[in-house]
C-alpha cells in the first residue's frame, strides 16, 4: 500500500481591504459574500472548506483536492485575485 495526498488545506493572508470585502454584510445582516458565492465563482474546480470569518484571522482558508493539486491551486488563485484583488500569500 502506497498513501497518496488527495487535498492540502491552504491559508492566504488578506489585506485588511480584502478582508473588510469579504465580512461585508447587507443591511439585514446577511454576508454580501456568503460561501456559496465564492464557491460558485470557483466551480468546476476542485475547492472547498472555505473559510474567511472574524475567528479565522486575516486568513483566507481553503481545501484544495484531486489528482493536479498545484494546476487547481493556480487556477483557484486567479479567481480570488479576480475576486479580491492581489493577494499577499501569492506564489511567485
């Protein structure tokens, strides 16, 4: 038996203005980027686990999983940096 690494958890620093963005919330209290959202915006890609909220720090959390780890990693990337602006954790 051979074990192989089928997801790895990832954290990004986000700027305060990024995070500010994705805390926001509408009038009623509702996220203005609840997780569905950002999944939507991620999808067909192999990401979940998303985390962004107050207890996580100035973090952004995600799973990334499947057989081509580093391409889906770069394609997820380029949405959040689509989404949130450049990111501080960006890999050179």
């Amino acid at each position: 038996m051979k074990p192989e690494i089928v997801s790895i958890r990832y954290r990004i620093p986000l700027t305060d203005a990024q995070a500010q963005k994705l805390r926001r919330t509408w009038p009623n209290g509702d996220p203005f980027y609840p997780y569905e959202k950002m999944e939507k915006f991620l999808a067909p890609l192999l990401v979940e686990d998303l985390n962004w909220h107050h207890y996580s720090g100035q973090y952004l959390y995600f799973t990334v999983y499947g057989d081509d780890i580093e391409a889906t990693l770069t394609d997820a990337m380029k949405v959040f940096e689509a989404k949130l602006g450049a990111l501080e954790g960006k890999r050179k």
